[in-house]
C-alpha cells in the first residue's frame, strides 16, 4: 500500500519538474505539492491508553525533501 501511495504522489506531482517555485532559489516543488495532498498533521484515536486503528489502518509518515530534524508535538484531548 505505501508503495500504491508514493507512486499516486510522483504522478502527481513529479520530482525534476521546473516548478514555479523554484524561482526562489530552491528544487523542492514538488515536495511542497506532495506534502499539501498528505497534510502535515494526524488525529489518532486512542483507546484505553493503546493506538485504536482499524485492521487496515496503519499510520504513514514521509519525508519528501529529504531528512532535516523535526519536532514532533503530541497533544491529547478528552477524558
């Protein structure tokens, strides 16, 4: 499935394109564009203490310009 999902994303949005966004000096477009359609954040269910994803479900994370350190920000809501 991850592979079905980086495939789907080079085609729409290729690697090697002359984005206009290149124009700043960077050749990341296409990591922008992939990034948009992905989203930068999730909302994860948990239930007593443990991750409650469906059987299919699993959670997918992806770097598209490369490693650069990140920081990660949990936050939790309700009871």
């Amino acid at each position: 499935m991850i592979a079905d999902i980086e495939d789907w994303l080079e085609r729409l949005c290729p690697s090697g394109v002359n984005y206009r966004h290149h124009r700043t000096g960077e050749t990341n477009g296409d990591a922008h564009l992939k990034n948009l359609l992905m989203h930068h954040e999730v909302i994860l269910p948990i239930t007593k203490g443990r991750l409650d994803l469906g059987p299919w479900q699993q959670v997918y994370y992806a770097e598209f310009d490369g490693r650069r350190r990140k920081r990660v920000i949990i936050k939790v809501i309700g009871e």
